[in-house]
C-alpha cells in the first residue's frame, strides 16, 4: 500500500514538472513585465540595482521568445538560463528513472 502512494505520488510530481513551462508561459508577460515596487532588499536599502534584478522579468521574456527584451532586463540570462535549464532537465530525468525503478 505504501509503496503504491509513493509511486502515484511520483507520477503527480512528474506531472507537475512537465506542466510547469506550459504553466509558466499561460502567465501573460505583461502581468511581470510592468512597473510595479520592487522586493529586492538590495534594491530598497541601498537604492541600487543588484546583480539578479530584473532577472524574473528576464526569464519570462524568454520563455516568451523575447531575447532582446530579455538580456535588456539582465544580461546573466545568458548564464541563469541554462542552468536553471539543466537543473530543471535533471529533475524530470531523475523523476522518470523513480517511477520507473518502483513499477
């Protein structure tokens, strides 16, 4: 029985993984993309800009297809992007090969 909530538990959590982009891109880009307070600390005490501001707006521009607006925003999407790609990959595989080993 146990072993059965795990692996339905697993597949949600796949699920939920593979939703994610299509999750993320319904959000319109308008909704991130305009003016707002913002809620970096660095930003607010210091009244200066710190390395990762901007960098939501960025990777919703891309996933948008919007690189121009996207490294306007922050040009460490070039770097953030992958990697939070990579990670984001490695996960999936890591949840395919649990659902698998528990079947």
């Amino acid at each position: 029985m146990l072993k059965a909530k795990w692996l339905s538990a697993s597949k949600i959590r796949l699920g939920c993984l593979l939703a994610l982009p299509a999750v993320l891109y319904a959000i319109p880009l308008e909704r991130i993309t305009q003016g707002g307070h913002s809620i970096c600390l660095f930003k607010n005490l210091l009244g200066r800009e710190c390395w990762g501001c901007g960098m939501t707006r960025a990777i919703f521009s891309l996933l948008h297809f919007e690189f121009q607006a996207a490294w306007e925003y922050n040009r460490l999407v070039v770097v953030v992007a992958p990697l939070l790609a990579y990670l984001y990959i490695k996960e999936i595989i890591r949840t395919i090969k649990r659902v698998s080993d528990k079947s």
